[in-house]
C-alpha cells in the first residue's frame, strides 16, 4: 500500500457514518473520497453535522458502482437487507468492503433468515469474515469482505468468549442484562427517541427477542437471555453478565482467565474495579471486569464500550487497519473524553 | 382520631425527610409540627429546599423528647443505627412510630448485625412491623412501630413475592439487575454523586454486596443474586428480575399470578407492556410486568416505582394511614409528573 | 354552581392536554367528560401516556360539536388556526371556554395576523378575555372566552409589568434572554427535538423572531429584543431579563416593586435569591427575584415558571377556577417535585 | 527543539489538568513527565481518573521545584494565589510556563487586587503574555510565562473584539448572558455541584460579580454586565452577547466584521446559522454567529466553545506550540464528538 487509502462510506448519514468521518479525520492514511446517501444527495454532510464545519465539507452523492469501483476500501452503513444488494458487486471489483450491517454476520443463513429477512447472495456471505479481531485477526488480513459485529454483540461476546472457553460453566444459565444510550437506536425520528420520551427515563425492549440475540449465541456457542435497555445517555453500552460456574472460583479466578486471553490485545482492558459507561465514551476500548458473588458459584461480568466507536465505525476502523496490513491501532488511540 | 394527625419528622433535612414533607402537604389530615436536624438546627426547611418555599416554612430544631412526645406521630428518618436509639422512648411515651430507616426491618437480629451492627433495642424490634402494606396490613393497622422497607427491597419483594409464592421455580436461580436514581445515594456530599460523574455515565455498584439484599432475601425466603446499578436521573427505580422456572410457562400465566395477587391493591398495577422508569415518577404506584423468554422455563419480571414514594416516603404516609384507620390512598394518589 | 364541573379537552393529545388531565385528577370539583382528537380517536389516552394508566382511562373520540355543547367548560389545545374555528360555536352554544393556543391572545388583530395568520374570527375575539389572573382577575370572573397567555410571555410579562408600570425605565432597552425546556416544542416528531440533539446540547432558536415577543410587547407596551433558548431538560422557564434605569437603585428598591404589586397573589412569589428552574417543576408557582448590578442603573431580573404549569395547564385550571367563581388556588397549591 | 517537549503539570488533578492529559496524549510532541499535586502524592492519575486507564499511567509527585527545573514546559493548574508563588522560579530557571489560572491575567494589578487578593509577583506579571493567540500570537512566541485566559473570557472576547474594534456601537450597552457547563465549577465537593442539584436544573450565579467580568472589561476596553449560568451539562459554553450599535446594519454586516477578521485563524469559525453547544463538543474550535433584530440597531452575537478546551487546556496546548515553534494546529484539530 503506498499512499492513502482512498474511502467511500455508503450510507453516510447515519451515525455510524458520520462516526467514521470523525475517526478518519484523525487517521493518518485515510482519505474519503465519496460519500453516499438516499435521500441527502446533494447535500453537504457538514450541513447535516454541524460538529463536522470546522473540520470537513464533503457533498454527498447516489450510490452508484462507477463512482466507487475505484476506491480501496468502502464501508456500508445501510439497513440489513439493503447491504447484501451492492456488497457482491464492490468485492467483484475489487474494493475492500467493511460491512456495518447484519447481512454478512451470520455463518448460518438460516439462523440469519429467522432473525431478519431472506438473504439475497448466500455466496458472498461464505466468503465474509466477521470482524472481531480479538478472535479472528488472521482471516481478517485476506477478508475481502467483513461483517463488523454488532455493539451490544461485541460488547457481550468480548467478555463472555473466555469463560466460555475456558471455565466449566452451566450450559443455558447465561443471562445477559445489557443497558446501551440512544445512539444505538439511530438517528431516524421516532416516538421512542423523543427527548421527552427518553429523558428521566429508562426502559426494557425487545425483551428476549432483539435480534443481537442469535450472533452472541453464535459467537458463543450457547443459547442466552438477552434484555436490551434504554439508558437516558448519548452513548455507550455496559453489558451485566451473569453466568453459573460449575465450581466455585473466585473473583481473581475469573479476572485470571480474561487477563490471559487479552493481555496483548490493544483495545481490550481487563481491569479490577468494576468500568463505568464513562470510562470508554468516544474511544475505542473495550473494558471488561469480573465478580464472584454468593457462594462462588455465581459470576457476574461487566462489559464497557462505546457503540458507535468499538461497537460499531472504531472497531471497522480497525478491521481496515487490519486488512491493510497497518498498525492495528493507527487513529485510534485516543482515550475517552471525560468529563 | 378527631382533628388532625400531629407529625413531627426526625431528620428532616434529608431527601426522604422533604419528601415526606412535600407529600404531607397534600394530606388533608395531616399537620406537621416539628421537624428535627442534627445539623442545620434554627434554619428553615425551605431554606435548603427552595422548592418548598411558595408553600412551606418552618425552622428546623434539635431533637429532644419533649418536643415530640406529644405528637400523634413521628417519622425517623435518620441513618441506621440512630433510630434504635430514639425509637422506643417515642414508643413507650405513646407515640405512633414509622422508621425510614433499616434498624427495624429484620426479624432475625443476626441477619441485621451482620449486614449493619450491633443491634441496641432487641425488645422493641420484636414489636416492629414490617410497613410493607401489601403483605402485612391487618398488623401494621394495629403496629406502634413500623419499620419502612428498602427502595429496592419494595421494588424486588412487590414483583417476587407472588412468584415464589406461587409459581414453581428453582431456588438459588433468582437474579435481581437494578437500576436507581441518584436520590437513593442521599444527599450528603461524595464524590460519586458530584454532578459530571453521573451525567452520561452509568455504573454498577456494591455488586453483591448492597444491605438491601438481606433484606430482599428475608421477604422471599430464598437468597438472591444483587447488582445495584446508578442510573443518571434523579429518581426511580426499575429492577429487571430473572427467575428460572421448573416449568414451561406462558407470558400469560405469570401475568396472571401477579394480577391475582394485586387486584385490589390501590398502589400496584400489573401492566401487559413493560413500564418504564417515568410512569412512576413522583407517584406512589408501583408497576409490574413480566415476561416468559426462550422455551418457557425463563422469567423476566420488570418492577418500577419512585425510590423517595413507593420506595420511602410515600410508602410511609401510606403505613401512616393504615395505623391510624384512614382511607389507605389518603393524600397519595396523584398520577406520576411527565414529561 | 352545584356538582362537579363538566369538563372537555379538544385537542388531548399534546403536553398541555395530558398535564390538564394530570392536574384536574387532582381538582375535587373537575369531571373529564370528553377528550377529543384528530388523529388518536378509538385510543385510551392512558396508552398514549403511560403514566396516567394507574389513574385515568378515558378512549378519545373525534370532535363533535353535540358532544361537547352540553358540558360546563372546554379547553383547547389545538395549535393556531384551528381554535379560531371551532370557540365561536361552543361559545355561542353556552360552553365557558378556554383556549391555550394563541388565536385569541391579541386585541390588536393586526398584531396577530402579522405574527400568525387571518383571522377567522374577529368578532369573538373582541370578546376574549387575556387569561393572566394577576392583572386581568376581575374580568375573567365574567368571561365566556379566555385567552390563555404564551408559557414565554407568562414568566416575561410577570417579571416586567411591575417594573415597566412603576420604575423609570428606557424604553426600548428591554432585552429578555429566555431558556426552556423542550416540553414547549411539542410532541411532534421533530429532529430537533430528537434526544441526541438536545442532550448535552443547548441552543438559541427564532432569534428576534419568536411569536411570543408581540405578545409580550401587547402586554407591557414596549418593544422587546427576545431571545428564546432550548435548554436539554423536560421542563421549566428561566427568563433572564435586562432593563437598563433611568435611575440609580438598589436591589432591594427593584424587588420592593415587585414584592408591592405580587403581596396577596397566590402564585407569584418575590423571592431575594435567584430562583432556579427546579424550584418551579410540576408547580404552579412563578418565582421572580431583581438584581442591580453596575453603577446602579442596570437591572436583571430572573423569572422562573413551569412551562406546562404556570406556562398553559395550570394557569388554564386557575382561569377556570376564577370562570366558576371557586377559590382561585383549588387543585394547584401542589409543591414542586424535588429532587 | 529537537526530540519531544519536556513537559510538567502542576496541580495534574483537577479537570484543567486531567483535559491536558488528554490533549497532550495526541500530541506528537509532548511527553508528559511530571504530575504534581497536592493532595494525592503516590497515586496514580489513571486510578483518579480511570478514562485514562487504557492510555496512561502515571504517579502524582508532590511539587519540588528540583524535579521539574530541567523540563522545558510547565503548566500550572492551580488556584489564583497559588501560581504566584511559584511562577517566578519556574520562569527563572529557564521553563516556559503557560499559567491556566488568573493570577498573571491583568495588565492592571489594581483590577486583579479588587478581584481577587494581593499580587505576590509584580514583576512577574509585567513579563506575563496574555494567551489568546487570535490577538497576541507575535508577542506569544517570545513568550516566557502566558497567561492562559478565562473559559467565559475567551468565549467573550473572541465575538465582541472584532465588533468593539470595527463598529459603531453604544458604550457600555453590552450585555454578555453566559451559559456554562459544570466542568467550569471544577472537581472539588459542593452541593450546588451534587448531581441532584443540577440535573433538569438551571440556574444565575454570582450575577454581576464574577471574576470574569473584569477580565473582559481588560480585553475589550468596555464595561459589561456580566450574568453566568449553570447548564445541567457536562462541558461547553454558550455566551449570548447584546450589543447596541449606533447605526442601522444588517446580519450580514456584522458577520462580515467577524469573518474579516477570523479569516485565517486555525480555530475561530464564523459561522452562518447559529451554532450550538455540541458544535465545539471536545474541540479547540470557537464558533461564532452573528443576528440583527428589531430595527436594525440591535446585535446579537452568539460564541460557543468547550470549556475545558478552547476555554482551557486547549488553548494552552495552541499556546505551547506557539511558544516552541511549531504548528499552531498540532495535535487541536480533532472534531467534537457528537452525538
């Protein structure tokens, strides 16, 4: 790779997409070229994100291939269902494709077409890597295709992957109670996201049947309860997490197995005391602790990230890096904003 | 009981101290004589509590037998450990006691000793009610000691007890994830409630470990697992509450469980869709729903109430009424405020 | 009058038609007989709004003018326009009425229709009465029709009148600078009013180009610069406001005037420190406090109310109060929510 | 300078000092390399400010003049009163000191005495550069010891500077209403800072008396009243400033004004709509707006910056690469972050 990378993002209105300009402001080899919508054409997405002004200006366009085919790397920030229509064409050509949507996600297309719609190109899907480098950085190297995860999936997979792997747990005991901010539900208008609806408040939905549901279950290997719930907050997903061991460990027993398996990884911390949803907003990390309650046998796990960051546009940054053989991190080390 | 009901309050200056008096002041029948502080002796009330101002003056004094012992009534409102102190010299000088606090809440002292302290007045716990009006009516209307439960003990017992009561379910599988306001934390100055390190935060807290889960354990005779969490709003609580059941039951059915114990309560409402964290703001209803996910053999129960109302003062002014052979809703049924 | 007063709300589905149900839940002589709506008919109001479920259940139905001809008083919510159309019949028919949108708030038409738009209804509108109690008391006792004030124009004009009637001033200097929280926007699905742009977030909108500024100008009798601002929380106004004296005076002669004219009102409140936006939360109080700064010859005042309160809802109910000749502070003395 | 600035925070733990960390580590350049403090000697910051955590680790020192003498940067971040006592052997050891708090901040000493207490270093201060780079960037790169502005001061200075400068305006008519974050009240425990009493609050403060008025006055070369207010916001302040002219000008005049002047500058936008608080969100950006109401005579400008960056730790950052030579911009051109 010599020079930049040059970078079309399909979809750019939503926030995954206005997050990826924000961190490939701040990436040293990235350069957007294009910049695509549905119904925005036209516009300047500056227009549309005000906090972007001071730094970028870009008008959108329509998708079309021949304004694309050219580029390196394209990311697409669409609706399940409407990603799997222009994927197959954009790797055909030669283009590097990060995937945000679900269509790529799911190994089984079955499990795949409960949860969401038919799918419309069962080949690309066999060739798509999913994108969690923790667990899949030598495939993501050659993908031509990646299916970035899910925010609360990867928020939930991250800590849960290691003790599933590597402590005797009760099969079918894994509950996971998961909070996220607004920034998950999308910037379309509906009553739900309302400021009056959400302000002062906070809510369960989809109680048992979300659809991040089904990719844990198959990132782990086990079927889960899964509660999704609103937090009155931008941003930000903290996952509790309660698992039945099968022996009673103790809390330095599970904070062993998380430290074991990340200890190289440079998005993921496993740390003492329990992460607060501050303690990741506008970065790309991953923190991650651990309790023994009760008699031992219970364990509770607390997962922190941000969603649109690690849980969604940070974490495709990442896969690119990775696909263009970078350093892992590049552009993405900044730590969270706080206050 | 002719004319009004004389209160005094023991600790005013708290949050469950104004509440009371922000509830009081829209009951018909009481009258508030005296409110006592360890701190702010000779201020008024509204002094600190501005909002109470276009409405309420009164200086605040300092606690002594004599300016309370003629009153029909009296609230403590202190930390635990005071209220044995000053509970039974109220009592035997005839006074009508209900104690916010948790000195009185445990029939087993051993289970109180062990969460809190020594306990100093073994004898008059003996004599304590637990104020939960829903399970223990007929003795608070002849109780002279009440003692008040927890916020979140209200919110877990109210969506549990009719579950363990009468539904088949696994002992030692209980999981109770929730969720609270800042008001819960109190007043007093901490770092943890300084206004930018709640905003845009959320964070777990005593996982495990919260004296509210003794207590919790007590009303449902079964141990739990308990991770409170600080939402970033002021009041509130929503407890989400897993039980694994022994068999495989319908959505209705557990619904039905809870209807049929609560049909005639006036401050618990079984709901069909999950209540959210607003619907009880400032009110003092509590609302329960549930849910049966997966196959059938998993129970999500959702319970939400207003800490300082439901879940302290104004659970308060309903034992009030019930010991004194008032209308139980007297003064209490003002909707929730929203938006 | 004997029994209760037979009430309708057209228009029920907005903030100001739910926080008049809210408020005459609490008002022992009102009877909600009729809730209509546009869109909503069929629908239980206490599906709409939750919070209401555990008091009030009432199925909305379309307007009619048989359904309504019979009541005692009706109040409309509708937005401007349509009040024009449907108060000349129910007045006619009998029916006290009280409009809270602004079609009726101008004596001088021209004023309205610069502001708005033609008036349909000119003849009735010589007939409406402004509803602000404080300075128009003795002619709302009489009126079948009342103008209930904008929520800006209500903390504005209460703040200013006194010292435009009774200080030297200089005219045209009047700058008000006014916050509110996003209740006054509506319901509506707006981006604007989208959670993510507003939380952490504050804004000046329609600068010098509100329609609350005629009819702040209408109520003093001089030109105003206005300001209006979009705090990121659910309720409440905190108007900031300048005039600059043709006298030197001290705090305490500004807050004289004010406490002078304000002494006997049941819901305006002089207060010596500023007033903060909580202080007035679910209340129908209007708390205004004066500060001289500089030399001497430039004051600041601070009003501060609840929009949907004082602001529309409850200043309608204590219109009504008047209307039917009841104590004027009937169902509204409720102190604010706090914390 | 060859290699990396040698850098040392003075009092590192408050959120001036903590927010340097945070820049500091995008900085190509800085290498932190002493943390002074205090009250917290032998802790590490990351575990007082665990947003660091996955980035930072370091040990708070107790401030020795030894260990920070051979460092080529200090910033101090201390109390007014307390850099004094220090500034002038920093600077006389031959460290370029960038002081964010008042003490070097007036060119008048009797003006700082009347705000604040006696001046310990007159000397000193007469060598001090007042560090608002749009306006003293020449005598900045000389610079030994700056003077980093105020928060309030810079959102103040940067709209009204050009205006005072290059329009006929109405001395003394400038009325600067300004709206602030919590971030700006700093870390220590104070129950206006509680989160209780902020959240869905607003609120005056020190109306007509804060210590930022006469550090305008100094800057603009006019009196001002001055009014600050509390938003229930983390960062970001929105100043909304009245200024009378003495002719009749159009928006775009005024805009014209700000634009020609901000033409070149890295950090200044002038912008058309009115931007909000979230616009600078995080960034070093100013953003500057500009409206004519009423008849023509009346401006109203609008300048919004983050507190903690360009109305602070920012600022020194774009100071520290003046005073070495470098870039302007380095390591200040992240975007806010938004949503």
């Amino acid at each position: 790779m010599s020079g930049k990378i040059k970078i079309g993002i399909v979809g750019a209105t939503g926030y995954t997409g206005a997050e990826l300009v924000r961190l490939l402001l701040d990436h040293p080899l990235a350069e957007i070229r294009c910049l695509t919508t549905t119904s925005a054409a036209g516009q300047d997405l500056a227009g549309i994100y005000p906090f972007l002004r001071p730094r970028f200006s870009q008008t959108l366009v329509e998708y079309k291939l021949d304004e694309v085919k050219n580029l390196d790397m394209v990311f697409i920030c669409l609706p399940h269902g409407k990603s799997m229509e222009i994927a197959p064409e954009l790797v055909n050509a030669g283009v590097k494709v990060i995937d945000l949507g679900a269509d790529f996600r799911f190994r089984d297309l079955a499990a795949y077409e409960q949860a969401y719609q038919k799918h419309a190109a069962p080949e690309m899907n066999a060739q798509a890597v999913y994108g969690l480098p923790e667990y899949h950085r030598a495939r993501l190297k050659k993908a031509r295709l990646v299916a970035n995860p899910g925010c609360y999936v990867t928020a939930a997979t991250l800590a849960l992957k290691p003790i599933v792997d590597g402590l005797a747990y009760l099969p079918g005991s894994i509950i996971i109670d998961a909070k996220s901010g607004v920034s998950g539900a999308g910037r379309a208008l509906r009553q739900d996201t309302h400021f009056l609806e959400v302000y002062t408040n906070f809510s369960a939905y989809k109680i048992g049947a979300h659809r991040h549901q089904p990719e844990i279950e198959q990132n782990i290997g086990d079927s889960v309860v899964f509660v999704p719930q609103l937090l009155p907050v931008n941003r930000g997903i903290l996952a509790t997490i309660y698992v039945k061991l099968r022996e009673k460990l103790s809390t330095e027993d599970a904070l062993a197995v998380l430290r074991q398996k990340y200890r190289d990884e440079p998005f993921v911390r496993v740390v003492d005391e329990p992460p607060t949803l501050k303690d990741a907003l506008g970065s790309n990390y991953c923190l991650i602790s651990a309790k023994i309650v009760g008699d031992g046998g219970q364990l509770v796990l607390l997962s922190v990230l941000d969603n649109l960051v690690k849980g969604a546009s940070g974490q495709a940054v990442q896969n690119m890096n990775i696909m263009f053989d970078l350093p892992e991190t590049m552009g993405l080390e900044r730590p969270a904003l706080n206050p």
